[in-house]
C-alpha cells in the first residue's frame, strides 16, 4: 500500500523548480530539486480575458483545448478524487496529480483541497496563456520541470515582437520540445517508475534525429509538419511567415466531446486517423474446415512518439478483425466488444499494463509498482500480427477478411467505475483500415 508520506519528501520528488523574480527559492530536501508551492499568488498570472484582447484566434484555439480544460477535464477529476480517496488523502498523490493539470493552482497553494473550492478563476483555467508564457527556464525532463517568473515579461519564439501591453522576450526554449518536455514525460513519485514517457519516446526516435520539434506536428493547423504557417501572432502585429496554432491537438477526442469543443474533438479525431496505416497481407485463399492463417500489418505512419502514447496504462488502442461469407456472415472474429463494452479477451491491445504491490495489473498509476508489459508501436516502425481463422466446413465464399485499428481514452469498464450510474460512453475512433476478399 502506497504509505503517508509527508509534504518535504514529497517535494524532493515531484521535481519542481519554481522561482520567482526576486523571491526566495524554497529548497527542500531530497533528489537536489526544489518545491515551491503556494510561492505565487495567482493574481500576479494575467487572465485569459486579457489575453485575448489582442490574441484573439490563439485564444479561440486555445479555448477548448485539452490544455484549457486540463483541470476541467471530467474524467481527471473522477480520476484525480478516486485516486485521493483511494489514498486517504495522502498529499502525494493530492499534490503529484494537481501540478500539471493545474500549475497555477498548485504554485498559488489554491489546491488542495482536491474538489477545487478555494481555485480562483484564473487558476481554473488549467494550461493558460501566462502560465506558458512566463515560463524562463526548464530544470530538466519531466514531473513538471519548470522555472516560472509570473511578471509583465512575456516570452515567445519572436525575436523582434513588441506589445503595448506588456514586456517581451525571445525564448528559444518555447520552440523546442524540451518545454513539452517538461511536463510530458511522467515518472512515480514515489518509486521512479515511468509513467508516461512521451518526451523519451520523441527524443529516441526518428523525428528528434531529423529536427522535428514537438510543436511541428501539434502547433499546425493540421496532422503532420506544417510549415510555413503564415499568419499574425496578435491583431496588431505584423505578418509572420510562420506562427504556432494554439489547439495543440493530440488524440482525446472523449473529453473536447464531453465538454462540448466539437471542433477539437474534430481535430484529435482527425490527427488520430492520420497516425497509422494497416494492411491485411496478401491472401490467395480461404479452406473451410480449416484454421486459414491471416497476417495484418500496422505501422505507425505519423506519430512522432509510440502509439499510443501518454499514460497508456489508460489509453487503448486495438486491432479489430473480422472473416465473413458471402451472405455477410461472421466467421471470425478478434477485437470485439462485449456487452458491457469491454475489449473481447485474447484481443490484440496495443497499451502499457502495470502492476499494484501484490504484481495485480491495475489502472490505479498511483499504486503502480512495475510494468508487466509495454506493447505499442514505435515511431515509423510496424508490427505484424498473426491470426488463425478457423473457418467452418461448407462455408461458402468469398470471404471478406476486414480489419481495422480503434482507439479510445480509456476503458469503458474503469469509465463506469468512475461515473457510476452515470451513462458516459467514450466515443470510438476507427484510425486505420483495410479489407480484402478471398476466394
């Protein structure tokens, strides 16, 4: 069982290094890096109605995006009381879950308590513009590495760009993916053990090698590297050959849904069927009477990270495969759903499975111990999977061989562990697909 552990250990590993201009640093004891929460006051963050005074098209991107609705989103909030209750309120996981999903409340001491009732409305606003914008440094990868200086000092990519509102710096570090970094690889506060490892997953493959940041596939328009992207910063600033969009799409396209952002659940659903291609393999026949074995491949196309990625002890993403007969008939089938909306058993499951203390897979991050098993697909790599049709005698061709490749945020079994009696289905995205017939 994880054990009350108190805030000063705490601090020693949630690596934060927060520092203000001109105030004291708070140093805790511990792995050499520092804590600072509730060192700001939230005020000393501009709010988002101020922003979008002059930004106004970053801010209508922004507004409804994962990174506004990051403290909002419904099922972190089941998650996060779960995972405190499940706890005891143990500060740990209260403070390791909160300071990502809402910097500003965290580094402001608004929260806890976890149900957000002291959050002021600036700090409700998750991800927003000045919490990125006041960012000066990065203190390394992951667990929230940050060095935030709240002030009237705004940074960006622009070397030349000049506000009659506040301050600007160039900052070369908002252009690379060392400031997604910071926050997109996730490590156990407790054991170390590697949790989300996107950043890594990046910084190991191809992309990285070929200079592609983060923010050349998830500040564009649309999937892939967009460049240029000519357009205006603010609505008074000069045409630029290139500018960052501000929906930062990846693949949740439940909670925009959810929440009502159906143009952001547009776009994740269109970045995810852009990720991955499947082929069946060639096939000159089916036997009845015989297990016929069938071969499909999946490759992951347009991901500069494994896919899925994230916390993929949640996510999944699997591989449906269907042989019926001339008249439309099911003969075969892997990857289906049962009733109550879970994956058929002996599916192929592309996920990250761990383990609880007693080595019992669990989706309880909080309680994880070990990874049992981390199957997914690298970035521009593919996997072939291996299936054995049993066709039954005197089934009558063709036989159409289909497969397809789905994907949603999480299980539907842990969705109705969370909310109850509540009917919440998390829509299913079909990625990729192909289907061939055989004689």
């Amino acid at each position: 069982m994880l054990k009350r552990i108190t805030i000063l250990v705490f601090a020693s590993f949630v690596a934060l290094s927060l520092t203000a201009c001109g105030t004291k640093e708070q140093p805790v004891k511990g792995k050499g890096v520092s804590a600072s929460f509730g060192l700001f006051k939230s005020e000393q963050f501009t709010p988002t109605d101020v922003c979008v005074t002059c930004h106004v098209e970053i801010y209508s991107q922004w507004s409804g995006s994962m990174h506004n609705n990051a403290y909002k989103d419904p099922i972190f909030q089941k998650v996060y009381q779960f995972a405190v209750e499940d706890t005891d309120g143990d500060r740990v996981v209260e403070d390791f879950c909160i300071v990502c999903h809402n910097p500003v409340g965290f580094m402001s001491g608004e929260i806890p308590p976890p149900d957000g009732s002291k959050l002021s409305e600036i700090a409700k606003n998750g991800i927003q513009c000045d919490f990125c914008h006041t960012v000066s440094a990065s203190t390394g990868i992951g667990n929230f590495a940050v060095k935030s200086s709240p002030g009237n000092t705004k940074r960006a990519q622009f070397k030349d760009a000049v506000s009659p509102y506040h301050e600007t710096e160039f900052s070369g570090l908002h252009t690379t993916s060392e400031f997604c970094g910071m926050c997109h690889n996730v490590n156990h506060p407790v054991n170390d053990l590697p949790l989300e490892k996107t950043y890594t997953e990046w910084k190991e493959g191809p992309y990285a090698k070929e200079g592609v940041q983060c923010q050349d596939c998830h500040m564009t328009p649309g999937p892939g590297v967009t460049k240029p992207n000519p357009g205006k910063a603010a609505i008074m600033g000069p045409d630029r050959p290139h500018i960052y969009t501000h929906s930062i799409v990846g693949g949740n396209v439940a909670v925009p849904t959810m929440l009502g952002s159906i143009e952001h659940a547009r776009l994740a659903e269109e970045r995810l069927k852009s990720a991955a291609t499947v082929e069946i393999l060639p096939l000159t026949e089916f036997v009845p009477g015989a297990e016929n074995r069938l071969q499909v491949k999946v490759t992951n196309k347009g991901a500069g990270h494994y896919l899925p990625t994230g916390l993929t002890e949640m996510r999944q993403m699997w591989l449906q495969v269907k042989v019926t007969d001339r008249s439309g008939k099911a003969l075969f089938s892997s990857g289906g759903l049962n009733e109550d909306g879970s994956i058929e058993k002996n599916s192929i499951v592309y996920n990250t499975v761990a383990a609880d203390e007693t080595g019992k897979a669990t989706y309880k991050v909080w309680r994880a111990e070990k990874i049992l098993s981390d199957y997914r697909i690298p970035p521009r790599e593919s996997v072939t999977e291996t299936y054995n049709a049993g066709i039954p005698s005197g089934a009558k061709g063709p036989f159409t061989v289909s497969a397809m490749l789905k994907y949603r945020s999480a299980p539907q079994e842990l969705v109705r562990e969370l909310f109850g009696e509540e009917e919440v289905q998390l829509p299913i995205t079909d990625m990729a697909g192909d289907s061939i017939v055989v004689k």
